[in-house]
C-alpha cells in the first residue's frame, strides 16, 4: 500500500541519517533526519530523528539549528536525554556569544592538552574586511583591552602528531623560485575528506587566501555531488595552515601536527605584534 511503502521509505531515510553520522557525512545526515519525520504521527521515531538532525547540526557547528531539533526531541520524547542536549547546547550558545568558556574543565578532557574539545568559537569584536595593500585581514570592531581575550577559535580541521593521518611531504613550488617547503599532506587529505563528506563547509575554505583559484570561490557541483580542486585546497593549506603549539616528543617534522583554522587564517602578520595566541587542543 501507499502507506507501507511511505513508512517503509521513512525507516530507509532515518537508518541512513545513522549511518551518515557514522561516516561524518553530516550535511547528508541532518538531510536524512529532516526526510524521516512523520509529522508526529509516530512520536518516538520522529524523536529519533530529530536527536539524529540535531547532532548533525551540532557536529557542523550551527548550534542554533542543533537547538531547535533537540528541543523537539525533548517534546516529543520527555524521558529520553535530549535535556542533556539542550544544556549542551546552551553551553556552546553562551560561548560563542560571550567568549565564556570554562577553560579549567576544558583542559582537564584533554590529554597532554592536545585533542578536540567540545566547545565553540567566539569571534568577539572581529570582522574580516579588505586590508589595503594586503588583500583581506581581520579588523577589531572596538578597541581592545589590554588582557582581553580577542578571539576563540575551534580548527576547522587539524592532524595531530600521533594520528595516522598525520604526514608532511616536500614540494617544489615553481612559483616562488622553485622553493622547496615542508607541505603537511595529511592534513590535506583530511580536509579534502572533509568537504567532500560534507559539501555546506566548501565555501568557507574556498573563500581563504590562495595563489591558484583553481575552480573558483563557489560550490561546484557535477550530478548533484561536490566538486573540489585538490591543488586549489593545498595552495590554501599551503597559504593558511598553522602548527598548534610546541611540539610533543614523539613528533618530528616528518608528522608535526597542523591544523586549518579559518577566521584566524585572516590576520595578518606584524613584525611588532600586539597580540599573542595559545592552543588548548585544538581551539586557538
């Protein structure tokens, strides 16, 4: 019947949003999620869906957007934990609103204060506009106190020392006098990885400093699936990448850890700097 097979297509929708969340396709997951809901015409499983869309969301860092699918869960499902959700997610919207962030239990779910906390970015009194002579950088808003916390930022990606998926290569960049750099392929995959899995996140890498434009600023699709430009992506990483603190004694330049963090990717350099930056894992 048409109902049956309704329901059945449903089941396929919210059993692939897992298994999208699994494979860290997150953008296809909250799709997924949003395609199974029944219209409350079965409470449960449209609270399972919307538990679904709202980690999605969150593993994307709209937290707005994780909010409201949690908060249907909760309406749906009161005894599930979609309130230790909620509360999370609070969490995250009070830091990036206010740069509030509990450091102390931060660091403490942290291991030799590497890895990936669970908070989120706080941009402050920043903005990105043109820089004359200097194409874009990252401008105050207001002035600045001295001891104010500028900015948080969360890596868009990073490859630490002791993953696998950490690895340099050397390249010859005949560009600038055939200069050989030090290039961390690792995070480059990772990254390529990443925007291929989850195509909404393309456009703000694009979007950072790069010699070769490659397929351009814009999301480039061909039969509805992403497009991306490896040599576009490494000559951004090559551009923007940082090295997130010192070094811990298992890493050497063969697999230094590295990681892409966009909003910060924008300031520009100062031989007399008046700011300084810190790592706690990977938020800067």
């Amino acid at each position: 019947s048409v109902d049956a097979t309704d329901t059945l297509i449903k089941d396929l929708y919210r059993n692939r949003s897992h298994v999208n969340l699994f494979l860290q396709r997150f953008d296809e997951a909250r799709a997924d999620a949003i395609s199974s809901l029944t219209d409350e015409a079965d409470k449960a499983l449209d609270a399972k869906a919307c538990y679904r869309a709202g980690l999605a969301a969150y593993s994307l860092g709209d937290f707005d957007c994780a909010k409201y699918f949690f908060e249907q869960q909760e309406k749906l499902r009161p005894d599930s934990h979609a309130k230790l959700n909620v509360r999370r997610i609070k969490a995250r919207l009070q830091e990036q609103s206010t740069g509030t962030y509990e450091m102390v239990k931060v660091v403490r779910s942290l291991s030799k204060n590497q890895g990936r906390p669970d908070v989120a970015s706080f941009y402050g009194a920043t903005e990105v506009k043109a820089s004359p002579g200097a194409g874009r950088g990252l401008f105050a808003t207001r002035d600045i106190e001295l001891n104010e916390i500028i900015m948080c930022e969360k890596a868009f990606c990073v490859a630490w020392s002791y993953e696998p998926e950490a690895f340099s290569s050397l390249t010859c960049d005949t560009r600038d006098d055939a200069e050989i750099r030090v290039f961390p392929s690792g995070l480059h995959k990772v990254v390529v990885d990443k925007l291929l899995n989850n195509p909404s996140q393309i456009e703000r890498v694009l979007d950072l400093f790069g010699d070769y434009s490659g397929l351009g600023k814009k999301l480039v699709e061909v039969d509805d699936e992403p497009v991306v430009d490896t040599f576009q992506i490494h000559d951004i990483i090559q551009r923007n990448a940082f090295g997130p603190g010192q070094q811990t004694e298992d890493e050497d330049i063969s697999n230094a850890s590295t990681g892409l963090w966009i909003r910060a990717s924008y300031m520009n350099h100062s031989c007399i700097p008046n700011a300084k930056k810190d790592y706690i894992g990977d938020l800067m």
